[in-house]
C-alpha cells in the first residue's frame, strides 16, 4: 500500500487552471496530427472551457498529417513555435499505432520506443521554456478495440520516463463506446474522429487542463450542435477517464503481447550443403503474402545467391549478403530499393526451407517481422 501510495504521488498534478493567482489564460500548444486537426480540436478546447467558468484556456497547434514526434521534430516548425512562444502546456500526440508493427500479418501497436525516444527530444526542449509536456492518449481504431491497451502501455511508460502527465482520451473513447454505442465517435475511415469524438476528446482536455466538466458547456460549435444528452455522456465519460488515471490505472500495466517471431526449430544436423539450390513457395512478408524464390549457392561456411519477391505483377529481385550457414542455420540480409535491410535465418524442417524475415532499420517506428515456407525446386 506505501508503494502504491508513493506512485500516485508521484503522477503530475494537473487541472491548475483554476489557480486564482492569476487572470491570464492558460497558454496550451497542442503538436500533433490529423487526430488533432481534424475538427479543429485545439479551438474546440478553448471554445468549450472559456464558455464555462474559470480560467481561459489559448491554444494554438502545428499539426502535419500522419506525422509522428520525429516528423514534427523536422518536417514542421513545431519547435521554432515552442521556443518562441510562452506556454504552459504542449500536447505531445504520436502516430496513431506510433508507427507500423506487423507481425505475420497481424497488425499491432507499435512498441514505445519511437514515442519514448521523441518524447525526450520534446520534453528537453518544454523545460526551457518552463512549460509542462502532457502526452495525448489517442483512442484505438474502430475496428480494433484491442489496440487500447497497447497504446495505455506505450503512453504510460513514455509519460513515466519523462515524469509527465496524460490526457486520457482513448479511456474516455472506450467509456463511451462501451456505454453509448449509438453514439458515433468515428469518421467513415474508422480511424479519424467524427466531430462528437472531437467534442469528448475536449472534454477530456478541458477536464484535465482546466479542472472543469464539460457539462453545461456550448454545444454548439461551429457547425456540430451535440445534444444535451450527448454532452451528458462525454461529461461523465471524461470525468471517469481523468478519475481513473489520477487513482493510478495506467500505473504498472503489464507490456502487451506486441508480437515475435517464430521460434525456429533446429536440430543442428543440417550441413551446410544441404541448404544449396533453389527454393520456391510462399511467404508472409509484413501484411500479405507474396510468392518468394531463393537461389543458394553454397562453399563451405559461406553462400551466396539472390532472392526473388513476386507480388502480383510486380518482381523484385536483390542479392543475398553476409549470406552463412552456422549451426544448422542459414543466415542472410538484403536491400531493397528504400534501402531497408531485411535479414532473413532459415531451417531445414522435413526438406523444406523454413525461415523467418525482420526488418532491421534505425527507424524505431519500423518494425515488420514475417515468415516463409520454402520447398526445393
């Protein structure tokens, strides 16, 4: 219990906007994407809180389109923005998935070291300008409601790293979808908010920042008018979200299963002649299959050779590198056009070449991982 009690101390106390020390607003620059332009978010916080009473929330935003923080670190003026401006909080969103992870075809959650990385890059700068980060917990996609608890794990453990507080929008997302599921939070894409889950995700901002329930808030913005109802809702799904974090929930979570590659099984008798000739099937490389060729020669330890990726119309065709048998095992890597290196390692299994692939990058917002199953021509 004083070890639980020691880590909810240590979560960032928020919703200062109340402080009656004094009347200036509450300066928020809000870098993100198209989870946070769309609808005008940043304008939605400020339109809901300055309507209620209390302090007055300003914000303002550089977004870029599917950008993750390494993309608004260089592709944007996100940081001339920071640091020529006054703020009291700057919103750090990520990539929806924090970039692409597919396991044998099945799409996960990316692991956090992309948004961990950037988010320190970020935060060095945020304490310069005396500010506070506070890291926007996006919402899973319609089609796939588990991805929630990767994006809790990845976002509590970057917020942890840095000592820095969250926005629990994807809890308050998953409060309503659960307990109001008429109501539509999603764009027709399944990915994007529609303007009602711009509206609960204010809520969520304003709840956080401000210390104030959007309930009794202007519903009309813009073109939206939300119901009365409605607004009871995102009120309540909010307050329950904010709630739930400050009591410790996304403390301590369990690292979900982000996908591996298969373990392959040697016996260790393979020589390594016996992995020379040709070898053709099927792969599962990323997210779909592809026909796939491999042509080994061998001399001794060593090999060499070419593989051949066909997918639909399309050939491609690359030479193998640091090409090895050790152990039973065959051992590659290629290059492709985009000059990302795939490193390939194969068993023999009842004469049939059986192997796994990995895309291996500097980019940690990368990260494929598939598997082939080869017979000799």
């Amino acid at each position: 219990m004083r070890f639980a009690a020691l880590i909810l101390a240590a979560l960032p106390i928020l919703a200062q906007g109340d402080d009656p020390r004094t009347d200036a607003p509450l300066r928020v620059l809000f870098l993100g994407n198209s989870y946070t332009y769309y609808n005008s978010l940043p304008d939605m916080v400020a339109q809901i809180a300055n309507s209620l009473p209390g302090r007055r929330i300003e914000a303002r935003s550089v977004t870029r389109g599917g950008a993750t923080l390494a993309d608004l670190w260089s592709l944007t003026n996100g940081l001339e923005v920071l640091r020529s401006g006054t703020w009291d909080y700057v919103v750090l969103q990520d990539q929806s998935t924090l970039g692409t992870n597919y396991v044998d075809g099945k799409w996960h959650v990316n692991e956090p070291a992309g948004l961990m990385r950037w988010v320190r890059f970020w935060n060095a700068e945020i304490q310069r300008k005396n500010a506070k980060p506070l890291l926007y917990l996006t919402w899973a996609r319609k089609a796939h409601p588990e991805f929630q608890s990767e994006l809790n794990y990845a976002y509590a453990e970057a917020a942890r790293d840095i000592n820095a507080g969250i926005a629990p929008v994807g809890l308050a997302w998953r409060r309503v979808r659960e307990g109001s599921p008429k109501i539509e939070l999603f764009d027709a894409d399944g990915s994007h908010p529609a303007p009602l889950g711009s509206y609960l995700t204010a809520c969520v901002f304003v709840e956080i920042l401000a210390g104030r329930n959007c309930e009794g808030a202007v519903r009309n913005i813009g073109g939206l008018k939300v119901s009365s109802a409605d607004q009871h809702a995102f009120g309540e799904a909010a307050h329950y979200a904010v709630e739930q974090y400050r009591a410790g929930i996304l403390t301590n979570l369990p690292k979900p299963d982000l996908g591996a590659a298969k373990p392959l099984q040697n016996n260790g008798t393979a020589k390594a002649e016996d992995f020379q000739g040709a070898w053709k099937g099927t792969g599962m490389l990323y997210n779909e299959t592809h026909d796939l060729e491999v042509n080994i020669f061998v001399s001794g330890r060593r090999c060499r050779g070419t593989l051949t990726q066909t997918r639909g119309e399309v050939k491609l065709s690359y030479p193998l590198s640091g090409c090895a048998v050790d152990n039973g095992t065959l051992v590659f890597v290629t290059s492709d056009p985009r000059m990302l290196v795939e490193e390939y390692r194969a068993v023999l299994s009842d004469g049939k070449l059986i192997g796994t692939q990995t895309l291996r990058t500097t980019d940690p917002y990368m990260r494929m991982i598939g598997s082939f199953d080869l017979k000799r021509d």
